[in-house]
C-alpha cells in the first residue's frame, strides 16, 4: 500500500480558520520590522548626500554609485577588506579542522574527566569579549605580536572552537550507533569511520557552525580595534572610521558596509541547502 501524503497538524486551521488573516498579517509585520533596516541601509547607500539629508526623507531619488566609488578609492578600506578575508578565512578553517575531531571523541569516547572538559569548553563563552581583551593585549604586547594578522587570528580561533565543539557534539550525537558498529565489524578502522560514515552525516551541521563563526569572525569590533594597527586593521574597524568627531560620512558608511554584509549573504544563500537539510538531519528515517 503505498504512503498517503498527511497533512500538516495546524494546515487546515491556518488554511481555513477564521484566524488566517491575523496571523498573515502578524508574519507581515514581522517581516518588514526586521527587513526595514536592511532596506534602509541599501537605499541610503545609494543616495546622494542632498537625498538621505532631506526632511522628511525621500523614498524616490535618483540612485547613484558616488559611494561606492569613494569607498573603494580608499586604499585603508580595500586592505581592511583583505584583511578581514585572511583572518576569517584561516580562522574558520583551522577551528574546523580541530573543532570537528575534538567534537567526535567527546561525543563518542569515554574518559575520565570528560563531562568536566566538556563543560570548560562551554564555560570560555560564558565571558564576555571586554572581560579578556586587556589580557590578549598583555599576552600579545609581550610577545610583540600586536598589530599583526597572527594575533587576530588567535583571538578568533579561541573563540570560534569552543563554539564549533560544542555544536558539533550535538550533530554527532545524533548518528545511531549501529551504523558505527556495522562498519566497526566488517574491518573500518576508527579513522575511516570518522571520514567515512560520521563527517558525510554532519555536513549540515559544520556548515551551520562556519556561518556562524564566519558571521561573528566577520563583524567582531572589540578586539579589531585594540590589537591591530593602520596596516592590519579589519573591514569593522574601517567602516567605523566613518564615523568622526566632525561628522558622520552616512552615504559612505552604509556603501561600506553594503560591501561588508555582501559576502557573508552570497556565502549563506550559496549555502543555503545544506542548511535546510539539516533541519531534517538524521540517518534513519521511517
């Protein structure tokens, strides 16, 4: 007999309930409160210096690129922008090299001390970043490694791991066993269960935690601020010198940072279906 499809729970009361209306309407609501911003970002960095200073504010206006060329014509703002790519880059790779593994023997070995390793691991997120930074800037200033890209990425390794671990306990904690143990008896070696069986069944879950670190790597100000100089400052730090005593250059604050949200949204839509996938993550399925 074959499976007859089944319809949602709450399908019929969203369809024909007396409620529908109230509820598209609250989702509407939703939708434009945190959409707003974006759009007013996009519509600003398009705007001349005429428009997005006019009283009341002008929703029609001619559209112009002139901010986007002074802020590419910056040299400060293009070695930000490399900068940002380097240390983010290196950063997530090398916390997803080491995260995944750790991950997988934390959620699958047992050893003594486990649960307090576990927890120590979550605890380093517990600080808030203002908490450690004057002592990442002593440790660094004594190894006279300030101002410099290795430093950054250090900084940013130590705090995307823990995230990365402690994500990533979960997904594999959600491989049954049998699969492990079936490839454990016809001869897989514990290596190749892990590159074999576990890391293809957690793909959605290591790319949740590199958006995720790559988001928070991305737009991280603190330590980007304290720690690097003129030549290693990063993409937060140069859109924030926008922003001076004598004035706020608002068509080329919004135009940069245009610039700097592009490449984590193309990078999340691209993306995007392994996401998605993990929402139904499983290996077993009725």
């Amino acid at each position: 007999m074959k499976n007859q499809e089944r319809t949602p729970i709450f399908a019929a009361t969203l369809e024909t309930g007396p409620k529908k209306y109230l509820i598209y309407l609250l989702i509407a609501i939703i939708v434009v409160f945190f959409a707003f911003p974006v759009f007013w970002l996009l519509e600003t960095a398009f705007k001349a210096e005429k428009d997005f200073l006019s009283i009341p504010p002008k929703i029609f206006f001619s559209p112009t690129v002139q901010n986007f060329k002074e802020v590419l014509a910056k040299r400060d703002f293009g070695n930000a922008y490399k900068n940002s790519l380097i240390v983010c880059s290196v950063a997530i790779v090398l916390s997803t090299v080491i995260g995944v593994p750790a991950a997988y023997a934390l959620s699958r070995f047992r050893f003594r001390g486990r649960k307090f390793l576990s927890f120590y691991i979550l605890s380093t997120r517990f600080f808030p970043p203002v908490v450690v930074v004057i002592p990442f800037f002593q440790i660094f200033s004594r190894l006279r490694m300030t101002n410099t890209l290795t430093a950054m990425i250090l900084i940013y390794l130590v705090a995307i791991l823990p995230l990365v671990i402690w994500v990533m306990v979960g997904f594999f904690a959600d491989i049954p066993f049998e699969l492990e143990e079936s490839a454990c008896i016809d001869g897989a070696s514990p290596i190749k269960i892990f590159t074999k069986i576990a890391l293809p069944l957690v793909k959605p879950g290591i790319v949740a935690v590199v958006i995720l670190g790559l988001i928070g790597a991305w737009n991280e100000l603190l330590y980007a601020t304290i720690l690097t100089g003129t030549d290693t400052r990063t993409l937060p730090v140069a859109i924030y010198s926008f922003v001076s005593y004598e004035e706020i250059a608002w068509g080329n604050l919004c135009a940069a940072s245009v610039l700097a949200i592009a490449p984590v949204v193309i990078f999340t839509i691209f993306l995007q279906k392994y996401l998605v996938s993990g929402l139904t993550f499983g290996a077993v399925k009725g």
